[in-house]
C-alpha cells in the first residue's frame, strides 16, 4: 500500500470513528447518561477536537463551523464550553473580544 492510499484509509477510519463516537454522544445524551463518562473520555474528545480544528483552520486559513448542521447547539451550552475553555488558558473577555474581531475569510 502506497503512503497516499494508507493516508486514505486512515482519513476514512478517522471519519468512521467520528461518526461512531457522534451516534454514542447522543445516545448517552438522550438517556440522560452523560454524569457516567468519565473526565478524561471527554477531554480527551475535547483536546483532539479543539487542536484538529484549529490546526486546520490555519493550514486552510478559512473558517468553517466547528459544529453539524444538526447538532442543535443552544446558547447555554456554547457558553458553558466558551467559558471553561478561557478558563483553562487563562483568557479574559477583553482578550476574547480582540479575537473575535479579527477578520473571518
């Protein structure tokens, strides 16, 4: 197998498995299960998340939405993960609004 074919099949198993972690996340959700997964389940799909997409952003230098069409994402839970995050690498709202300035391409 070439280096292009492996890097397919690995794109495809990437895609796969996202789907697969997708379908349980809401699962978990519906049944009102989410206190039962562990911390480090969801930084671990947190972290890989948040550095996948900021690392493609910049390498595409375009924006597209961190989040599916479908996801039905409220304000509340935006907030919650917006502010956790600043918490964790100590960003202040002053900072956040000069970064929410910024041109989008």
């Amino acid at each position: 197998m070439s280096p292009s074919e492996l890097d397919g099949v690995i794109a495809g198993e990437f895609e796969a498995r996202t789907q697969g972690v997708w379908h349980a996340a809401q699962a978990i959700d519906r049944a009102g299960r989410a206190a039962e997964v562990s911390d480090a389940a969801i930084q671990n799909l947190m972290s890989a998340a948040l550095k996948l997409y900021s690392a493609k952003i910049d390498a595409r230098r375009s924006h597209f939405s961190p989040v599916r069409d479908d996801a039905n994402i409220t304000a509340t839970e935006a907030a919650v993960l917006t502010v956790e995050l600043m918490h964790v690498v100590n960003l202040n709202l002053f900072d956040l609004s000069m970064w929410a300035s910024r041109p989008r391409d």
